[in-house]
C-alpha cells in the first residue's frame, strides 16, 4: 500500500483531533516519502513504496515563500489558524535547512497570527544534531515521539532506517530538560509473520520508566486511525488508553487521550 501522501508544501487548513484548526508543513518531496523511520503503522506507507519516486526537496526559499503567500490569503479571507504544524511525507527535521525554515515560520506567525501555535511532529531521531534541538526549543509544541519501552519492539514498530537504539532516543530526550511532548502510537498485531505489540505489562511498565525519567510537560496517547500498511494491525480498545493515562497522571505529568 503506498499510503496517503500531501501534494503541496503548505496543505489545510484541517480540522485536528490534537491542534484544532491546523495548517500544515510538508518540508518533504511532494510525491514521495522521506523518513528516518519505517514505522509499521504509517499512514504515509512505508519507505519502499516510494523508492522509485525521485525525491525532491524543495528550498528554503521556496517553502518559505509558499508559507508567506498562504499566509496572505488567510489573512485576507479572514481564517485564522490554532496551529502551524510541520508534518507531511516523513520526518521534518531531515531538511537540510530545518532550523532556518523554523526561524522563518516563527517570525510570519508574529506578523500575520501572532496567537497561533507552532507544532513540530518529529520521531526524535535527529535530536543529536544542535541545529535541530535549537530549532526545537524554540517552538511552541515540540511533538517528539516514543513508542516503546524495550530496544527490541522500538526496532519492530518504529523501525529505524539508520543504526539507532531506543537508550539513545531516551537520552535524547531526557535532554530537553522537560520542555518537550511525547506522543505515543499503542499498537499491536502481526507484521511479516511476527507478533509487534507495545501494550503488554511489561512493554508499558518499561515505557512508563522511560516518561518518569524525561518528564514531558505532556503525554499525548492516540490510536491507528486511518488504513496502515498492514491489516493485521489493531486498533487497541479505548479503556486500556484511559487505563495508561491514569498511570500517567499518577506520577504528575499531564496526559491527553486522542481516541
């Protein structure tokens, strides 16, 4: 399957279930994939889909350019958005230019909706990198991922393109100081013959070990809600999210449930 991908580099705006009225980024090729990750759950597809596809990055210039004329028009038509997020086909922070394309983005937002929020949707798997991390840090809603509680189901669910273990992701993202959310896919089923599952007693434990140490100022827990490439993924049952969330909260940190 090869995925829902955006055809534009400035796309919405779009009703969210997590930022409201959002307007998105897309800093990745138009009419492929580009990720760092090959999660089992993407709704983009996975990365092979889209190999063949030449892969296009546009400019700063150009992405910023196009974010300045979107702008203008909504202004103009009177439509004011919550969120500017950067999303799209893959990982935001694999642009070369990220963090002159934040800077960008920041100043347009005080001149045009000075209330609206900027959201970066990031995998977290670039944060060793300063330019990225300053970018981050600079932003309202930096929206970091974490998936799982062991090395072994981060490698069967998220899938990492490049030699990366989930003890450097924590790390990582214990470097934020708190000033970061994590947002977290519960998913199992069968991909390729073997069982992926981030809900067991033991994986949640773990991860919940992990959310203690890092201490986001938010959890965000959300569900499969569009076709994946694998259908024999499950969407898991509402009550065990609220059952987390409860764990969640337990130790003081904010929890939101995105059903």
């Amino acid at each position: 399957m090869s995925g829902i991908l955006f055809d534009e580099i400035v796309f919405g705006p779009v009703k969210s279930r997590r930022f409201g009225v959002s307007l998105g980024i897309n800093l990745l090729p138009l009419h492929g994939k580009m990720c760092s990750f090959n999660c089992v759950y993407c709704e983009c597809g996975l990365n092979e889909d889209h190999k063949k596809e030449k892969n296009k990055l546009f400019t700063a210039e150009e992405i910023n350019t196009s974010l300045r004329n979107r702008f203008v028009a909504l202004n103009s038509g009177g439509l004011i958005p919550d969120n500017i997020t950067f999303a799209g086909n893959g990982e935001p922070t694999l642009h070369p230019d990220f963090e002159n394309i934040i800077e960008n983005a920041i100043r347009l937002r005080n001149e045009f909706f000075p209330k609206a929020k900027i959201t970066v949707l990031s995998n977290a798997t670039r944060l060793d990198r300063p330019a990225v991390k300053r970018a981050l840090l600079k932003i309202d809603n930096n929206v970091l991922k974490l998936d799982a509680g062991t090395d072994a189901t981060f490698q069967s669910i998220n899938r990492p393109t490049h030699p990366l273990t989930l003890a450097e992701v924590v790390k990582n993202l214990k470097s934020f100081g708190g000033n970061l959310t994590i947002q977290t896919m519960l998913v199992r089923g069968e991909v390729d013959g073997k069982t992926v599952d981030n809900t067991t007693e033991a994986e949640l434990a773990l991860w919940l070990g992990h959310i203690r140490e890092i201490n986001p100022k938010l959890v965000m827990l959300y569900p499969i809600d569009r076709q994946t490439p694998y259908r024999t993924l499950e969407k898991v049952p509402e009550a065990e999210f609220q059952a987390l969330a409860k764990r969640v909260e337990a130790m003081g940190i904010k929890v939101e449930v995105f059903y």
